[in-house]
C-alpha cells in the first residue's frame, strides 16, 4: 500500500489523564499541547504532507466559560509558538472552522498564521477549530443552494464533487488514516470529517492523548500498509 498523504487525529484524553496522574485539567491540556508539538514533528520525519487535528469543536462551547476561556487563551499561544515553528521547518498552518465565532485576538493571531505560512509546503498543518462536520457540510450545502438559486447550476448537476469543492478541506486529498486516541469508551467519530473520513482507515488507541508518541504513530503506518483499501469496490 502506498504511504499515506494525510493523517487526521481526534487528540481526546487530556482532562482523563490529567485526573488520573495527579494534575490539573490545565496541565492535562498542556501535557496534549506537547504531544501534538511531536506529533507534528513526527509527521515531517515521516514525510507525511497533511496533517488534520480537532483541536476545539461546535460542540465544546457546552462546557465550562472558566475551561473555554483557558482553552482559548492556551489556543492562541500555542498557535504563535506553532508559528516559529512552522516558519523554521516549512510548515504551512490553516485553521479550519467557524472561525467568526472566537475571540477577536484569536482571529487576530489565526490571519497572521495563515500570511505568514502560506508558501510553505513541508506539511499542511490542518488546526480544526470551532469545527463540526454537520455545520461544514450544511455551511457546504447553503453556498450550493445560493448558486442553485441565482441560476447558475442546476440541482441535477449537483455532484459529490460539488460538494467536495464546497467544503473547508476543497483543496487537500481525504485523510487516509485517522487516529482516535481515548480508549475503549470512545470509538467514535464526534462529528469530526464525517464527508472526508468516509474510506479512512481508522485506528482506535487505548492510550490517552498525552501519552501519544511517534513510536505510536509509527505503529500505525506499519498496520496501515497491511490493510487492503478497496473504496467499496
């Protein structure tokens, strides 16, 4: 099987290893933070070119304003960090989302990431933020209805293409594995590229997200290339 060009990764398991080692929901996002900042690292070692994470989704903005507010002001730092970094290694960074609905500094420091990368062609760096699959695939389905309605398609022509081109990944390949960390009690998509994931290989890990290492994501490519991928066919 040939190597994968796109990786997506549910990153679930911080707060359950922070509980369960002693520490904060803080330290426990922070102890995430870092494995991601490898994770990426890894897939440059690994000459992976797309790399997806679901880093906030629609559904997040349940919990607590006192856990959203640290996520979010934790999200912008990282993001300039993520930057220098992408600078040095060739990294292009988007944020794919709502992203009218976060804070104006974050949007602030999101356009600033984009300028600032977008040459850059090492990795695609792919930072789900305030991102659902219901909500982008129904934004998809709006922008259709509105050229249907100005007469400029017509509802027969209407193809999965088009909806492919449509949505907030329109220009990058469909992820060809993705990867759930969290254990047993979550094997679950959670709403997370629901249209893209449609013939992802996927891949359950019983760890927590901090635990997460490139020996992990490296035992996941050797089991992707024995796995036969025939589309439905």
């Amino acid at each position: 099987m040939h190597s994968p060009a796109h990786i997506a990764v549910i990153m679930d398991g911080n707060r359950r290893w922070a509980t369960a080692n002693g520490h904060t929901e803080h330290d426990g996002h922070r102890a995430g933070a870092k494995a991601f900042q490898n994770t990426i690292d890894a897939c440059i070692e690994q000459g992976i070119a797309y790399l997806s994470a679901y880093v906030f989704s629609t559904e997040n903005w349940k919990r607590p304003q006192s856990q959203i507010k640290f996520l979010m002001t934790l999200m912008e730092h990282l993001l300039n960090e993520h930057v220098k970094t992408a600078c040095k290694n060739d990294i292009r960074v988007r944020c794919l989302g709502n992203l009218s609905a976060l804070p104006k500094s974050l949007q602030s420091t999101i356009a600033t990431a984009h300028k600032k990368t977008q040459d850059h062609t090492t990795l695609n760096l792919n930072i789900m933020i305030n991102y659902g699959a219901h909500e982008e695939i129904t934004h998809a389905c709006q922008r259709i209805a509105r050229t249907v309605h100005a007469g400029d398609l017509a509802p027969e022509a209407i193809t999965p293409q088009t909806i492919q081109d449509h949505l907030y990944t329109n220009t990058m390949p469909a992820p060809d594995i993705l990867i759930r960390t969290g254990g047993d009690t979550n094997v679950r998509l959670s709403n997370f590229m629901l249209w893209q994931c449609a013939y992802s290989e996927l891949f359950f890990l019983p760890i927590l997200w901090p635990d997460f290492t490139p020996e992990h994501l490296a035992n996941v490519l050797d089991a992707y290339k024995s796995r036969k991928r025939n589309f439905g066919e």
